[in-house]
C-alpha cells in the first residue's frame, strides 16, 4: 500500500504510550508477588503513562482526544450489535467498542495503581492488596477483550490494526 493512499491517524506519543503501557503492564503482571522491586517500578511507570494520556486525552491530536472516541453507552451498544452482525461501520480513529476500552482500561490501570501503593500501607495493606489483585486480573481480563477485538476488527474490516498502532497510519477507505 502506497503511502498516499494512507491517513496519520495515531500522532507519535500515542504509539509510544500503546507500546510502552504493554511492556511495563507485562512486567507488573509477569512480576507479580515474586519481585517488588520491579513490580513497584512497572506500577509507577503505569501510573505515569496514564496519568501522561489522560491529559493527552484533553489537549492531543484530533484522534488522540476522548472527544474523538467517547461515545454515549446506547452507541457503544448498537455499535457491538453491528460488530456481532459483521456489518460495523469503520472508523479512522477509535470505533466506539474501541474508545469505550480506552477509558475501561484507563479507568482499571489507575485503579490498579491507587490500590497497589495504598497495599504497602502497614495498617490497611491487606484490604487493598485485595483490591489490587481484583483490579490486576481485571485489566488482564480487559486486554485479551481489546487483543479480540483488535483482530476482529482488523478481519472485518480489511486491514491490520496493530500494523497501524506501530506506524500510525491507516488506510483511508477498506475499498481494495
């Protein structure tokens, strides 16, 4: 595919915030209990990450902001309905199944984050290591969602969305 016949969709720091939340979310869940060192790190990193794409969620690039792929709950829902029927309009930014697990896993992360440092408390550490845990599996559980439905989306509508979240860019039309 020739380059013109491509968008810049994902600016830079929204690719580099993608694949750097994969790594250090990796290394939190691969490091667990077994190594708090690390595993502290990962989780400052996370929180920094998000903390960075929240704001970058308000004053970023057209597709980079919430504005672009927030969509109110009875869309999202319509949305899944077209996935499920494989007749879903495609979208250049985030589709409405896609913004609705932007800030599902945003939303998860910081809880994560919260509830890990306040499980080194002393006095109420055990409770919200709890939490944490609740949370962590949680997020896993969010991004084999969103691996599902990168792929199917990238099936049914021609094109390969991971590729996309490395280069930024997507084809302007699924018309091949």
């Amino acid at each position: 595919m020739d380059r013109s016949d491509t968008s810049l969709i994902w600016d830079p720091l929204v690719r580099v915030f993608h694949w750097s939340l994969v790594i250090a979310y990796t290394v939190a869940w691969l490091t667990g209990d077994d190594w708090l060192g690390p595993h502290e790190f990962a989780g400052y990193v996370i929180g920094g990450l998000v903390t960075l794409r929240a704001a970058w969620g308000l004053v970023g690039p057209q597709h980079a902001r919430f504005s672009d792929f927030v969509y109110p709950p009875r869309e999202v829902i319509a949305y899944l309905g077209d996935v499920a029927r494989f007749r879903a309009r495609r979208y250049l930014g985030h589709n409405p199944a896609g913004g609705a697990m932007v800030v599902a896993l945003l939303i998860t992360l910081l809880l994560a984050v919260i509830s890990g440092i306040l499980a080194l408390d002393e006095w109420a550490g055990e409770l919200f290591e709890e939490v944490h845990e609740v949370l962590a599996n949680l997020t896993l559980l969010l991004v084999f969602a969103h691996v599902a439905g990168v792929l199917l989306a990238s099936f049914q509508h021609h094109e390969n969305l991971v590729r996309s979240m490395v280069t930024g860019r997507k084809p302007r039309t699924t018309d091949r």
